[in-house]
C-alpha cells in the first residue's frame, strides 16, 4: 500500500436498476463518478450490498444494463484497487459471474477485517438480530440451492421481470420506515451491535440495508454506522487509518 492510497471507501445500497431507463442511467453515471473520484487514493473498496435493485445469475444470461458500474469496477480491479462485493437481499443471486469477469471479491454474509488495530465487522445488515423471522424465512428459502435451481428454470424475460416488480412491491413497503431513527431500543442494527460487543470488540460496525445514513455511539468507544443508500442520500464512508468519517457525495445530477 503506497502512501498516496491509503483510503478505505465503504458505500451499499445504489439499488441500480430500480428505476426507468433514463434515470438510472443518470444514477449509474453519478456512482462511476463518484468511483473515479476516490480511485487516485483509494486502498481498498467495500460496497455492501444491494448495488443491483435484483440480480440472478442464469447459467448463460445475467440481467442487461450496468455495463458502466461493471467497467469500472473492472477498471478499479484491474489497477490493483481491491474490490469487495457483499450480497444484500436484493441481489444475493451471485454466483460467480462477477468475481470471474470483474475480480471482485463476493462476501454473502459478514466479513471481519482489521486495519490499522481497528477491527470491523462488516455486513450488509439483512436478517441481523432478533425479530423479523418472516425475512429470515424468506432469506433462507432465496438461499437454498433448490429454490434457486427452480427460480433458473423461469425464462429471464419471466423470472427478471417477475423478481423487479417484488422487488420494487417491497421497496415501496418499507419507504417510510426509513425515514427516521426509531431509537436505540427499535433499531435492530444498533440493538445486534450492542449484543455484539458483549461477545468481543470491534471498533466499527458498518451496515447498509437500512437505508438512512447513522453514526451511533456504541459503549466501548464502539461506533455503528449506517451508509444510507444512493437513490436520495448519496452518501459514503471513509477510513483514512485513523479516523472513519461519514460523507456525502455532492456532484450528484440528481436534485
């Protein structure tokens, strides 16, 4: 690692693909944007889930679109930027495709990593916790190579278009509780950390799925953060070796 590149960028949730043509074109554009901007000084790159609004892998086919996130991804990977991928429940369907053609890493559930004597966990945060045993069951049935070799028997056109209209049914379900932090006591993020640090220390915890960009003071000198997501926040974390500081990206299209 050379001094000029001793960053470590965090970001989840671009949920690309969710919406029409046009907009998500002008979305896609602003993340490969805002990868270009990070690459002159960016060690590492995590990106914790749901990049993709639904991702399957078929034996031959994936779904179309996305070609200029996955080109630079292969850009990034192929400067030696090491790329880390974690499935979301959105787009768990990864099957190899992407760590074949673009180098990446794929993580389908949490990742431990220590930096500088910082150690994190890493996670996309879906099915994390107490609670919410109706998800988990789903997630365990989207899960099983049974059901995935069923869903594979769908044509694309069926299968992808069936998938993108749950998808966005369940988006559209959760939209609002998103708006606003619950507290401690009803986030069930923040509530996993704290049972977390009970077992052993980590000095970050570093979630997506939540959709709202949070920096909690845990016991400890702990700290849970959220990345928030890329449809309205636009925002990002970075680990400079000493200090991990939640931003926004402002050079944002989109108002």
């Amino acid at each position: 690692m050379s001094n000029t590149k001793n960053n470590i960028y965090f970001a989840s949730d671009f949920h690309l693909g969710f919406e029409k043509e046009t907009d998500n074109h002008k979305r896609e554009k602003e993340v490969v944007k805002w990868l270009s901007m990070i690459q002159d000084d960016a060690a590492e790159i995590y990106l914790l889930g749901d990049i993709f609004d639904f991702w399957f892998e078929f034996k031959t086919v994936i779904p179309k679109g996305f070609t200029r996130f996955q080109g630079k991804i292969a850009e990034l990977v192929d400067a030696g930027i090491p790329v880390t991928i974690f499935k979301g429940n959105h787009d768990m369907w990864m099957f190899g495709y992407l760590e074949k053609e673009l180098g990446v890493k794929v993580i389908s559930d949490e990742l431990i990593i220590e930096r500088n004597g910082k150690r994190f966990f890493l996670h996309h945060g879906d099915g994390l916790g107490r609670g919410d045993y109706g998800y988990k069951f789903l997630k365990s049935v989207f899960r099983n190579p049974f059901f995935q070799w069923l869903f594979a028997r769908f044509h694309p056109n069926f299968g992808i278009s069936l998938a993108r209209y749950f998808s966005s049914r369940s988006r559209q379900a959760n939209y609002r509780s998103d708006l606003e932090y619950k507290g401690d006591e009803n986030e069930f993020l923040t509530q996993f950390a704290k049972q977390k640090l009970k077992e052993e220390h980590f000095d970050y915890f570093i979630f997506g799925h939540r959709h709202l960009p949070l920096d909690i003071q845990l016991e400890q000198g702990s700290r849970y953060v959220n990345l928030g997501e890329w449809v309205t926040h636009f925002t990002y974390a970075v680990y400079d070796g000493e200090h991990l500081e939640l931003k926004t990206y402002t050079g944002n299209l989109i108002a």
